[in-house]
C-alpha cells in the first residue's frame, strides 16, 4: 500500500536551493548528503538531487503544493518579504475552486500552491 509521494527535485547550487525552501518557504532541512538534500515543513517532504547542468530557463520540473489555510499570508509574506522571487501566476481563485499562485525556485522549478475555496 503506498504511504505517501515526495517529490525529488533538481538543483545547481546548493546554498541557493536551500536559501530559498529554507530561509524563504520555511522548510527545514533534515539531511544533507552532499549531491542530496532532504526537507520538510509540517509533514511535507521534498527531496533535491545535484544536476549542475540543468538550465533553469529549460526546466520542465513541477509540483503542486496544496495547503489547507493561509494561502494569503503566505503569498503576501513572500511579496513582502522576498522581492526576488519569481511569481509567475499572481494569486487568484480558479474555476476549479482552487487560490492558486505560481512561482519558480532557483533551479527554474514551477511550484504552484494552492488552498480549496470552496
């Protein structure tokens, strides 16, 4: 029976990608095994793998956060707090009852979090 998925994404630099799911989303970090970084925050777990020649530009990497409160705080501690984060979808509710907002980490990865309205 399968328990749970955790995603495993790409990195180029290390203290970037940790920069930013630590220092800007909150994840904490768990392990570090040099080419291997394990994260979480509140029972979500991402795992991050060395691909130094990934182009950020090219990457097709993507996942879906889904939250169950807070999407607002959040989208507005991120704009506040981190102007250098990429928003590429501006919070909005979807036809679909979803708040959703887009952004890219450093590595070109799409993270699209989203918290039910309906």
């Amino acid at each position: 029976m399968i328990k749970s998925i955790v995603p495993k994404l790409p990195f180029i630099d290390k203290q970037k990608t940790l920069g930013f799911y630590v220092n800007q989303l909150g994840f904490t970090l768990r392990s570090d095994y040099g080419d291997y970084l394990i994260m979480d925050l509140e029972g979500v777990e991402l795992q991050f793998f060395s691909f130094p020649t990934l182009i950020p530009s090219k990457s097709d990497f993507m996942i879906y956060l889904r939250m169950d409160k807070g999407i607002e705080e959040l989208y507005d501690r991120l704009l506040k707090s981190s102007p250098s984060i990429r928003v590429s979808v501006k919070l909005e509710p979807k036809p679909w009852g979803q708040k959703e907002f887009s952004i890219i980490d450093p590595n070109g990865t799409c993270l699209t979090i989203g918290q039910s309205y309906t």
